[in-house]
C-alpha cells in the first residue's frame, strides 16, 4: 500500500494540470491496478516457481532429453537415436505387453469388483458403516507393509495361499516365483490394496441415484439384473467411465508393487514394466536420453487414452 | 450414514425384503457377507500381527500356524532398533507435514489469487497449472529428477534434501483445481464488503475465505499427508541416504537383511500410525476422500 501512494501523488500533481479529474482517474486507476497486478502475483510466486521448477520445466525438458545424449558430462543432439535404441530394446515389447496384462487384469479385478461389492454394500440395511471400514483398511496401509505381507503369503514353501489351497484340496501354485503367475499375483494384492477408494466412490455414485427410478422399473416388473442394466449402470456411467479412464492411467503406470513383490522385472522379466523399463535405463544403464524416450512412449499412448475418453464422453452427450 | 427411508431405496425394495422368502436370503447374504469381508480385509493384517510374534522357525513352518504358540514379543523391539524405525517414521512424517504445510500456504494464496484477484495473465497460469494435470506423473520422473540433481538458474543439488520432496508435491494442478473451484463458489460481494471495511488481499484470505473454506482445507490436507505417505519411486531416487529414507524405502531396502518373523513385525508396526489415524478419523477421511476425487 506505500508503494502505491507515491505515484498516485504525481500524476495528481500532472493531471490536475492537464487534463482535469478524468484523466486523473485513469493515471490512478492504472497505477493502482498495476500494485493490485503485483500483489496478486505475489500470492501466486510460490506455486508458480514451484510449477516452474517441477512441472513446466520438466515438461520441456522429457521432450529435449529424448532428443540428447549424454556422455561424459558431454551433452549433444543425437535426433531419433534415443528412440530407435528403447525401441529395438529387446524388453520393449515385453515390456509392453505386461503393461497391458496388468492393466487388463487390474480393470478385471480392481473394476468390476469394487463395482459389485459397492453395490452389494448399498443394498445391505445394516453394518454398512463397519464394512466400509473393513474395505477401506488396507488403502490405509503403507505400500511397503501391503505388498511385503503379501510377498510372504504367496511363498510357495510356507505360505499362506498354499496353505489355503491345500485345505480345500485345490493344486498349490508357485505364485511371485512363476513367470505364468506372477504377474495377476502383484494384480491381486495391488487391487486389495487399493479396492477400497473406488469402492467408496461407486457407493457415493450409487447413493445418488434417486429411488423413483426403481420403484418405477418396478411396476415394469424389471428383475434384478435388469434393474441394474436399465437403472444402475445408466446412472453411474459418467463416475464409471471417469474412473475407468483413472484406472487406465494408473495402472499403465506401475511401478511400486511389482518393485516391492516381484523386484521389477520377476522371474523370466514376466513382471517387467514400462516405467519399471524406464527406471531400469536411467539408474541401471544410466542412459537418461533412452529413459526419456520411453517415457515419451508412455506419454503418446496414455494421451491416446485421454483422448479417446474425451471423445467417447462428447459422442454420448 | 444412510437411513432407509423409502426416499432412498435401492434395487430391492424394502418390501420384497419384509417377505419371509426375503427376509432368509437377506440375513443369509448380510452373514456371508460380514464373514467374508472380515476374513478378507482384516485377516491379512491379524496373520500380520501375530506373525510378529512368531518365532524365527515358526514364521517359516508349513503348515503356517493361527495363533503364535511361543509368543516372541521381543521381535518388535528388535525389529524397531535394527530397522530404525523411530527414525524412518519421522522422516516419514517430517516429509509429509513439511509438504502438507508447503502445499497449503503456496496452493491456497495461489488459488485464492486465481479466483479473487484475478490479475492480468490470471487465466493463462491457471491453464499451465491445469495442464500438468494431463502429464502423468511417471512420464516426468527422469527430468524431474535430472532437474533436482542440478536446480537450474540457482544451481543447487536437493538430493537427501526434504525441499526434493516438499517442493515438487506445491505443483499439484489438482489442488489448485480443488481450491480455486471452491474459492469461485465464495460470493464476491463479501470481497467487496471486506474491502470497503478496509481489509487487504491477506486480511481477507486470513479472516473471511479461510473460515469458509474448512472442508476444502480438509481434503486437500488428506490427498497432500496421503500422497507423501504412500509415495515410492520418488523418495527411492531423491533419498538416497538411509537416514533420510522414509518408511517405504526405508523398510524395503532393509528387508533382505532381517529374519522374517523381524520384518513382519516391522510392517506391522509401520502400519500402526495411518491404521489408528484412520479409525480415529475415519468419517472425515473417507468423506473427503470420495468427494475430492469424485469431483477430479
């Protein structure tokens, strides 16, 4: 505020003088809005620097990496080199293709199921408060206590799961130790670890859809399945397909689970990820050039997503 | 919590369910149901803590046993000495709390400034703040990293720094999304009203939109102690130095090294602080939760 009263001073002095009390109140109408401009950005610096340094700069810096390498504390321009390297990596597809297995099986496991059991939870008139507690648990856990824990239940030698199995007769399985399972093995304790926020959600979703619309299926004497075809699904679609689209993206981006329970790429690399790959050429090869490019990769087919989410909601609306 | 009045019914009417035939199957589903769920969810974390009291033998026995028959209390005071766990859970919490605080006081004046103030190029920075939301977070791990290893134009190195963790958590799109939706839905003649009475920008902030603005505040509190908490790749490469490492890392890195029945009995322990946060708090946090991201 004192910095604004010395300008506003003079161009009092002036104006008064040239051009009466219009053109003051412009020359002081500017100043102030040029002091209210400043102080509105002093509010912003700290989010905009920290914008700047983690998220703008970076952005620009994925794109010039992919395009660079380094050698030596020696920087150059080495164009397409960087991307043609991830790509003829013999992991890429690989790498690929358990990206996609873990976000099928996750979208299997961690979609519908929390769909059916918040459906389920909604229909229950009684302890909905303790069961939403019991499903939210596990989201509470740090990762490393969810996945260790459950690294030592699929020990094929004194596991848990065996164990389970073996009570009921059924054939034991070599879980994290097998390239065949251990990919849906990670899927499995990833989604208990996390079922219970797209749990709530659908709950939430489900809890708004107004009670009308079923009395009515009612007296079309709809049956169950198709009160939840015709009433349930139509209703919730728009959180359904936002959370399908976050599922997506998240899932693509697996890191931790399969790092904590298979060590990243699991036996015969059966659990190796894209951004696991992406750790792999930055701090293993220390080739942050070829890291840059995968993840570039991983930009192109998640934006592909988004966009194909984007228009499906457009069409339908 | 929901009260079933005939206002919020749902696929199966309370009717159907006054039926002897309804009454059956419900009271039938409602015990599976409570079963199951129990034995899902809180199994794993009672085989969790009783594991902790097993002895090194025992945690390796096949078949696995349900209750610890020696039990070995003495495996969480190991486990909490040779794992420092004193130390990996303050770091833990200094790292979230030092980000919750960072987010909250640049986030929210940034906001605040975004919807009420609203200066020249307001709109622009809004949208390159938005925009980040677009990004996912893995694609930037390797030239964020790149740029904490060497911070451009002030040249300083935050790796084993807290600031390489507090700082990046402020460039958070979703919470100025969150905030600055909330801040527009604050009606601008109270602004005004404020300003004739005389109170600046920050008087205003502190005294009238704050106030309000509690159950925002709450969320993003919640997302900002939860992200930190839960967070993996990022603390792995931007703490290195076993002291600074928090719980995640910390643990994990050390776990090669521990008999098993000491590593269980560390996880468990490292699951007590946000488990007994959550039942303490849980209403809030699972409002908030829901609602924070029902709306992203």
């Amino acid at each position: 505020m004192a910095a604004t009263t010395v300008p506003d001073k003079t161009t009092r002095r002036h104006a008064g003088r040239a051009a009466g009390p219009r053109a003051q109140g412009g020359r002081g109408g500017t100043s102030r809005r040029l002091s209210q401009n400043i102080q509105a950005y002093g509010f912003l610096i700290g989010a905009i620097l920290c914008f700047g340094f983690f998220s703008w700069y970076p952005m620009v810096r994925e794109f010039i990496m992919s395009f660079q390498s380094t050698k030596r504390g020696v920087t150059t321009w080495v164009g397409f080199k960087n991307i043609k390297t991830v790509y003829h990596d013999p992991y890429f597809w690989t790498a690929w293709k358990n990206t996609g297995m873990f976000t099928l099986y996750a979208l299997l496991l961690g979609f519908a199921v929390p769909f059916l059991v918040a459906i389920l939870l909604n229909e229950l008139r009684h302890a909905q408060a303790y069961l939403r507690i019991l499903v939210y648990l596990p989201v509470m856990l740090p990762p490393v206590a969810g996945a260790l824990l459950f690294k030592y239940f699929y020990n094929p030698e004194y596991g848990l799961f065996n164990r389970i199995l073996k009570i009921f007769h059924l054939p034991t399985s070599q879980w994290l130790d097998s390239s065949h399972t251990a990919l849906i093995s990670v899927v499995v304790a990833a989604t208990w670890m996390s079922m219970g926020s797209a749990t709530l959600i659908y709950l939430a979703a489900l809890q708004n859809i107004p009670g009308e619309l079923y009395e009515a299926a009612d007296l079309d004497g709809a049956g169950l399945w198709s009160k939840i075809w015709h009433v349930t699904i139509p209703q919730t679609k728009l959180v359904l397909s936002l959370m399908l689209l976050l599922q997506i993206v998240a899932t693509m981006q697996e890191f931790t689970n399969v790092f904590l329970m298979a060590g990243g790429n699991g036996p015969e690399n059966s659990t190796m990820t894209v951004v696991y790959m992406v750790y792999q050429y930055g701090y293993h090869y220390n080739n942050f050039g070829g890291a840059a490019a995968l993840g570039l990769f991983l930009l192109l087919v998640l934006a592909g997503f988004s966009g194909l989410y984007a228009r499906i909601n457009r069409n339908s609306d | 919590m929901a009260d079933f009045s005939p206002a919020n019914r749902t696929l199966i009417s309370s009717a159907t369910l006054a039926r002897p035939r309804g009454k059956v199957i419900y009271w039938t589903v409602l015990s599976v149901v409570l079963v199951v769920f129990t034995l899902v969810f809180v199994g794993p974390l009672y085989w969790m803590v009783t594991s902790g009291f097993k002895s090194v033998h025992e945690v390796l026995h096949n078949p696995p046993t349900l209750v610890p028959k020696d039990p070995h209390p003495a495996n969480y005071k190991t486990a909490w000495t040779q794992l420092k766990l004193a130390r990996l859970l303050w770091n833990t919490f200094y790292y979230a709390f030092g980000a919750l605080a960072f987010q909250l006081v640049f986030d929210v004046t940034a906001a605040y400034a975004l919807s009420k103030l609203r200066p020249v190029m307001g709109n622009v920075v809004l949208g390159a703040m938005l925009a980040t939301l677009m990004i996912p977070s893995a694609v930037l791990i390797i030239p964020q990293y790149m740029t904490v290893l060497d911070l451009p134009l002030l040249h300083l190195n935050l790796i084993n720094h807290p600031w390489a963790i507090w700082l990046p958590t402020v460039a958070n799109g979703f919470n100025i999304f969150l905030l600055k939706r909330f801040f527009d839905s604050i009606p601008d003649d109270l602004m005004a009203a404020a300003a004739i009475d005389g109170a600046g920008p920050m008087r205003t902030l502190v005294s009238i939109v704050l106030p309000m603005s509690r159950p925002i505040l709450g969320v993003v509190s919640i997302f900002a102690v939860v992200n930190v908490w839960k967070d993996f790749l990022w603390p792995m490469l931007v703490e290195p130095d076993p002291a600074k490492q928090p719980i995640n890392i910390g643990i994990n890195s050390l776990s090669q090294g521990v008999p098993q029945n000491v590593l269980i009995a560390a996880l468990a322990i490292s699951a007590l602080p946000t488990l007994l946060i959550f039942l303490l708090f849980q209403r809030n946090i699972m409002s908030g939760l829901t609602a924070g991201s029902l709306k992203g």
